[in-house]
C-alpha cells in the first residue's frame, strides 16, 4: 500500500481492516488491565486532556519536574511488552532490524486535545515513529520545525497508520480535537493512538 505523503508524514489510510483492529483492540485492553491508564501532570501543574500508559521497556511520564520517559508504570511495576500484532506494523512499514522500545497508548475522550508539540525526548532523531488511530475520528494538525507558522490538518480515522520519518520526525503537530462518536469500535468510545518509538 502506497502512503498519501503530506509535509514528509506518510499517511496509510486504512491501513488496518476492521478485524486487525479489533485484534489491537484487545491488545490495548490486556496491556491496560497490567497497567491502566492515567492521566499525567504537565510540567505547569494542570492534568493533561489525554489519558495514557504505555508498552514495552519504557514508557512516557510527566510531572511537575518535568517529561521523562521511565521503565515502570506510576504504580511502581515494569509496562507490558509490546503487543505482537503492534510490532507486526512496525516491521512491515518500516523494514528496519531495530525495534521500537516504547509503545505510548494516549486515549481521548470527547474533550481530550493534544496541544502543539514535538517528541524530542529519544536519543536518535533518525529513527522513525509510527502512529496506529483505533476507535473515532482525530483531527491531526501538522506544522514546522519550529513552533508558528502555517499549519495543515487532517482527519486520521481508524486503521490509518502514520510513519513520521525524514523532516516529519521533527515536526509540531497535535490533535485539535476528536469526533465524538464517529466509531464504534471502542467499547467506552473515543479513540485511542499508539506512538511506537525507538527511546535508546
Ligand atoms: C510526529 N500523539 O503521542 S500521532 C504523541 O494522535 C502524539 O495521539 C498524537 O503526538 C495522537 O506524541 C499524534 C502522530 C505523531 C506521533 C508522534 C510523532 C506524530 C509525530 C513524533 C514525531 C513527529
Ligand atoms: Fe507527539
């Protein structure tokens, strides 16, 4: 499948059928049952909108001292592997020998955004990321190396896979909002983004 290509982003839409999916789903669901989702402190104190936890060697935290990626969930244990159908998607669209040590789930509900941002926290700017959308539609906006000028949005529904590599790895973006009710495939709604990192 050839990706739609926008601002360096290579876009699969619908990349996942709905049977791959639903096989995420429950992958995301045993991962939570180990380690259930929490919502993270911004550096300035206020809770973030998005609820997350995480697969893998480490997965991301934030507080008051600020964000970090750590080995082990707030209630003190190590995070689940990383699914296999999970790391089944990364193989295929990236081809590399390496694999990711980090597996970020974020869920939105109605009211959850993401605001501008860049992932500056791995060691090695050259590996890609890749982003699996499951359950509602996202508005996703993507913008510069640096923070201002114009931006693009589009919609990531569920299935769509997005490799950020080359100049996108670098780049603003956030989600603006989600369609509430858009998809069906979550039992509680919402939606739910994997982000697969190499961190070392
Ligand atoms: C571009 N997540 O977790 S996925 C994040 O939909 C994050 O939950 C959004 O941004 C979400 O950090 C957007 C697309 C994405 C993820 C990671 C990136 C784009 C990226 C890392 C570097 C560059
Ligand atoms: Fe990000």
């Amino acid at each position: 499948m050839a990706p739609v290509m926008v601002r360096d982003f290579a876009i699969y839409d619908g990349y996942l059928d709905l049977t791959a999916q639903r096989e995420l789903v429950e992958a995301v669901q045993d991962v939570a049952r180990q380690a259930p989702f929490f919502r993270p402190q911004t550096p300035y104190g206020k809770p973030m909108s998005v609820r997350i936890t995480a697969a893998g060697k480490y997965g991301w935290f934030s507080d008051r001292s600020g964000y970090r990626y750590v080995p082990t969930h707030p209630d003190g244990q190590p995070w689940p592997s990383i699914p296999a159908p999970v790391l089944r998607i990364w193989d295929a669209l990236t081809g590399l020998e390496r694999r990711p040590e980090c597996c970020l789930i974020n869920h939105y509900d109605a009211q959850a955004k993401l605001g501008m941002h860049r992932d500056a926290d791995e060691a090695d700017f050259a590996w890609p990321v890749v982003s699996v959308s499951l359950g509602d539609d996202a508005l996703f906006r993507m913008g510069n190396p640096t923070r201002g000028g114009k931006t693009q949005s589009v919609w990531l529904r569920s299935g769509d896979v997005v490799v950020m590599g080359g100049a996108a790895r670098l780049t603003y973006h956030g989600v603006d909002r989600i369609r509430p009710g858009s998809s069906p495939l979550l039992p509680g709604g919402g939606r739910i983004n994997l982000t697969l990192r190499v961190v070392d």
